[in-house]
C-alpha cells in the first residue's frame, strides 16, 4: 500500500505555498468564478487603498486591513487547492524513481540482439529479459515465464509470476525479473506507458471537473451573481439614505455573502478524493470515476481471480465407466496441449505427474490442434481417425450430439457432485464416447463473505459472473455471499447484464482482469482492472488497482461516497455560513443611519469597523480551518441516506450557522483588544 502523507508535511507546505502564488494568474482563477470575484474585489480595493495613500485620505488602517484579508482569502484558497495537488506529486516521487533509462536486449530481424534504452523502444518491438534485469517498457509476455517484483508499482514484496498466454501476461515497465527469462512485446510507446500514465494521474495535473463539480459551480456561480446584484444595488440605496459606505465595505460584504469557502475548497476536495485513492494503491484514470464509484448500485465480479484464488487446478480425473484413469488421462493431456488457460496447462502437470505422461511426438501423426475459445469453450485434437475434445459440460454435450451420442448417466452424476463440492467438471469424449470427467477446484478467498456483506449493507447488491455450469456456479455464490450469478457467461452476456441493470437507471461497476474482461469494463460505470491483469483490461477501465485485490471495490466505493459527502457537507456549511455574515455586516452598514437595526447586532460587535472587519477575517481563516477535513474526508459509515442527511444538516448546517457568530464574535474582541479596530 503507499506510503501515507501528513496533511501538514513540510514537503508538501513549502511548495504549496508558491504554488498558491502562481495560482493568482486570472487565466486560472476565472475556472473558479467564486474565487475570481474575490480576487477582482481583492485588485479593486489595492487600487483605492493606493489611490487613498497618494491623497491622504482617512481611514488607511481599516482599509488596508480589508485589502490584506481579501488577498489572504484568495491565497488560502489557492492553497488548498495546492495542498491537495502536492500530496499527488509527493506519491508520484517513489513512482517516478522506478521510471528512468533502462537498457534493453531487443531482437533485430535476424534473430540476434541489440542493446537499446528505454526510451528507444516502440510498440511492436520484442525484448529479452533474464533474471536480475528491469523490464524496459510496458508489454505482453509472449513466451517463457518469470518471478517478477513489482514492488516499486504497488509497493508489496512478494514477487508475482508473469507467463505468456493467460490473464497474467501483462508486464510493467520498471519492474524486475528475479528468476527465468521472458520474451516480452512492448506495447507502448515512450511517455504513454502505464507508469507514465500513473504519475500524470497521480499528480492530478489535468484533472477534469465531474459533471457534479460542474452543476455545483453553475450554482455557485448563480449564487455570486445574485449577491452581486444585491450588493452593487446597496451603493446608491447608501448614498440616498446618507450612510457612510465605501467599496471596501461594499467588497467586504459581497465576498462575506458569496459561498466562498465551498469555492475555495471545490477543487480540494475532487483531487484529495483521487488521492486519497492513490493510498490505497488505486488509480483513477478520472474524478468521474471517483464520483460513481460513491453512486454504485450493483457490482459484477469476476469469479476466477476475483472471487476465488485465481486459477482453478485440476486435482483429479474421474473416469466413465469401462474407461481406465490413464486413458482419461492421456485424452485430457491430449486435448488440453492447445489449452493455454491455466487450467489447460494445470491438466498437462496432473498427468505427468501422476501418470509419467510426458515427452509426447506428435509431429509424425499429423496432429490437427483445436485451441481453446471463450466461444467454443473447448479445446482438443484431431488425429487420424480420432478426434479428442476436452471442455465444460455443455460444450462437450453439443460435440456429443454432433456424433449421434450423448452423456452418460454416470458421467453426468460424477459432473453434478463435483458442482455440489463447488468444483469446476470438464468433460472429456473421444470421437463419440465420453471418457469421464476432469475435477478442478476453485477456493473462494478468505474474508470475502463478509466484505460483501458490507458492500450489501451500503446498498450495493453482488453479482458472479463466471463462464461455470450453473451448479457450480450456485455453490460458489453461496460461498462467497454474492445476491446473484450469471453462469456460462460470455463476453457478451456481460456487457449485455451491465447494459439491463444501466436501463433500470443504476449504476454499475466491474473488477476483472481477462482480456475478455475488457468490454464489459469499459461498459460499467466504474470500471476496476487488476494490475495483474492483461493490458487490454487495464487500458479498458477507468481504474487500475495495484495490488490486484478486487474486495478493495469496497475501499473505492467508501471513498466516492466520502467525497460525495464532504462536498455536500462543505457546501452546507458554507452557504449556512452566510447567516452569521448577515447579522455581522448589515447592521454595521447601516445602523448609523436606521438605529432600529441595532436590534440585528445580536453578536453585540464593538463597532461597525470591527464588524465588518471580524467578517472578512473569519471569511478567510475558515478556509484553511476546513483544509483537513476536505483533503481527509467525511468519515462515511453505511447507514440509510435518510440518516446521513439528517446527519449532514445537523452537524455541518447548524454548525455552520453557530460556528461563525462564535468565531466572529471572538475575532471582534481580539481586534479590540489589539486595537485594529
């Protein structure tokens, strides 16, 4: 898991602070139309305050004080911002150490090799890779198999096995090979690697707003004009009634009224979000799908990898009757030679281990190999007068059919009670004869059930998907604790199951980590690749999840749902905020000439100069007070959203009305005291 960061890190202050500097170019600033009025207001009053100096007007040291703070408010929001973005950079920095020029072995066309670096190779090119040496560049193993450490990408030690064929092919640039060799085809070209990819994202440099950011900076925006409106129309209301307003006290009073500390904590809060995800070793290729992830409805997982260990093993051959184990065996060994499944290469070792099968020549017999297929769903060989086919029960059934034959009764019963032991049959025939039944087992990893039993008390409802027989299927759901399956899936059944529970308006997600994963993937809303996966799968979702481990969905779902809450818990407070404002500052603009409104000054402030001057300055510090709570988060907890509203208005909308006549008031005495005002 990465390195966690303090909030407060010295790494990450210092350069926030010039970067809240650079962050004043209007250019920027107009992306967040609060804080570019407050910014123009802030311009507006440097230019009288000099324009007051130059012809000693009175009145400087009240003038100069709401200038300052006005900046201060523009700064601390900026900072925010840049606090945010600087916890991306600093995870990037282990990241980007893994990144630099590494020399590669590269096949030239006539087979032999060429020493390159990195950044010389292209998408097509084939590089060797031995034990000791860093993979230079993102690909697809295309032969041989290796321990690999990829501790410098999701920062755990143990070493992870990549093999040509399978869904545990894809390889990362920067990673080292411990043991064995590789052939490795690069499929990415330089600056468009996968680690590239991750410290761009990591860093947030070009994070785009969500269409919910988007909504609440057109309502924030709407908001600003309104109190713009109203503010502008107090100026001739105050020179006809006679009272003594400045712009100062007129620019003091729109930045108090507009929702300035949901403004300046806006972006904070999306790209804290993100970060947050980056700790737990998720990438998010976007705030969309952060976002989602807290909206989800319904999950689909993948059983193989997913749900279970990973690859199923074949632990035993079951034979028809009148068919001897070492006949099974030499059949299934046959037919699975082109199965380049684990499970294929898993029936190959049980039968040279446990029959001595091994040293096959098949290159005099002209043997015609039929590789396995998601479509077919088995894999076999034609030799001359034989034809050998190894695959699910169905598949195989329909093989049957095609000769004339069908299942035996005993074969069909062995298939039934290795699904009620939650184990995986495949079916072995020859020509017309079924030969009995290959057992591998699937082992549902530990902790699971009770981790969907969390997602399942948030209101997401779980769903397997598997390419099983529907009996097996069964006692693997209900292993695990999934509300539903779908058996003898294939790519299609998955995207067209995303695509039914989206028509009823919900959101989906998906972990995987197949190649035949990669559609539905970048179908669901939220899309969660293992980065042990293939490439295709990474490249197709909008999440890639280091360490592999799809129950973390629990993890990024708990994450968008905090985001989602500190957003709306900010915006409650800040626009509660706007309350306490009112009974500071009207009463003081206006007081003098209407000594009714005394009665408004409920706070009792020292005068209307300290008022006006106690809203600015608390304005502005609650910003930086609230930096923690929208980089950490809400704290979110799986209860009804009945409950989490009521929650929300309780905490954040009358705490944001008490809070501001508290700080207003204390702030009012130590000006007093101090003699500011």
């Amino acid at each position: 898991m990465a390195e966690k960061i303090s909030i407060w890190d010295t790494k990450i202050v210092g350069p926030a602070l010039v970067e809240s500097i650079r962050k004043l170019d209007p250019r920027g600033m107009v992306r967040n139309p609060v804080m570019f009025v407050v910014e123009v207001g802030s311009v507006l009053t440097t230019a009288l305050l000099m324009d007051n100096t130059i012809h000693h007007r009175a009145g400087f040291g009240f003038n100069l004080q709401i200038t300052l703070w006005l900046w201060f408010t523009v700064l601390f929001a900026n900072f925010a911002e840049a606090m945010a973005e600087g916890r991306g950079k600093a995870q990037a920095d282990t990241l980007r150490k893994a990144k630099g020029e590494t020399i590669a072995m590269r096949y030239k066309d006539d087979g032999s090799f060429e020493e390159v670096v990195s950044g010389d190779l292209r998408a097509g090119d084939i590089i060797y890779v031995e034990a000791g040496h860093y993979i230079a560049g993102d690909g697809e193993v295309i032969e041989g198999v290796a321990s690999v450490d990829e501790s410098a990408i999701t920062g755990e030690s143990a070493p992870v096995i990549r093999e040509a064929g399978g869904d545990r092919s894809a390889v990362t640039g920067g990673t080292k090979v411990l043991s064995d060799w590789i052939k490795v085809k690069i499929t990415s070209n330089p600056g468009e690697t996968f680690l590239d990819r991750m410290i761009a994202l990591v860093e947030g440099a070009t994070r785009q707003k969500t269409p919910n950011e988007i909504a609440l900076s057109i309502l924030l925006s709407g908001l600003t004009i309104i109190f713009l409106l109203a503010v502008v129309t107090l100026q001739p209301f105050a020179i006809y009634a006679h009272a003594p307003q400045t712009v100062f006290v007129l620019v003091s009073l729109l930045v108090c009224l507009i929702p300035t500390t949901i403004g300046g904590l806006l972006s904070a809060i999306g790209i804290a979000g993100m970060d947050r995800l980056v700790q737990y070793n998720v990438l998010a290729m976007s705030g969309r799908a952060v976002e989602a992830a807290g909206d989800v409805n319904t999950l689909l997982l993948d059983k193989t990898g997913t749900i279970t260990l990973g690859n199923r093993q074949a632990t035993e051959f079951i034979p028809a009757p009148d068919v001897s184990q070492e006949r099974l065996a030499n059949a299934a060994q046959l037919a699975s030679l082109s199965d380049e499944t684990p499970e294929g290469r898993s029936i190959v070792v049980l039968a040279k281990t446990k029959y001595n099968l091994r040293g096959r020549d098949l290159g005099g017999i002209h043997a015609e190999f039929v590789p396995f297929t998601a479509q077919t769903r088995m894999s076999g060989v034609n030799l001359p007068g034989t034809r050998i086919r190894k695959g699910s029960v169905d598949a195989i059934a329909r093989f049957l059919e095609e000769q004339g034959s069908a299942l035996p009764q005993k074969v069909r019963d062995s298939v039934e009670e290795i699904a009620r032991l939650g184990g995986t049959p495949l079916v072995v025939a020859e020509n017309s004869s079924a030969l009995g039944v290959v057992y591998l087992k699937d082992v549902v990893k530990g902790g699971l059930k009770d981790r969907l039993a969390r997602l399942r008390a948030m209101g997401i409802r779980t769903i397997m998907i598997t390419g099983d027989n529907p009996l097996t299927a069964a006692v693997i759901a209900r292993e695990a604790g999934v509300d539903d399956f779908l058996a003898e899936a294939k790519p299609k059944d998955k995207m067209d199951l995303i695509k039914r529970e989206q028509g009823k308006g919900k959101l989906v997600a998906m972990t995987g980590d197949g190649t035949n994963d990669a559609p539905a993937l970048a179908q669901a809303d939220v899309g969660v690749a293992m980065n042990s996966g293939t490439q295709a799968a990474k490249e197709a979702g909008n999440m890639v999840d280091l360490d592999s481990n799809p129950t973390k969905l629990i993890e990024i779902v708990e994450i968008g749902k905090q985001l989602l809450m500190t957003r709306g818990a900010l915006t409650t407070f800040s626009i509660s905020n706007d309350v306490a404002k009112y009974f500071a500052i009207i009463p003081a603009m206006f007081a003098g000439v209407f000594p009714v409104l005394n009665a408004l000054n409920i706070m009792h402030l020292h005068s209307p100069q300290s008022a006006i001057l106690s809203a600015v300055v608390f304005n502005a510090i609650i910003i930086v007070a609230l930096i923690p709570l929208a980089l950490k988060g809400v704290k979110y907890e799986p209860k009804p959203a009945s409950v989490l509203l009521r929650t929300n208005l309780l905490i954040y909308g009358l705490g944001g009305i008490a809070i501001p006549f508290i700080g207003i008031k204390a702030i009012d005495l130590c000006l007093v005291a101090l003699h500011l005002a």
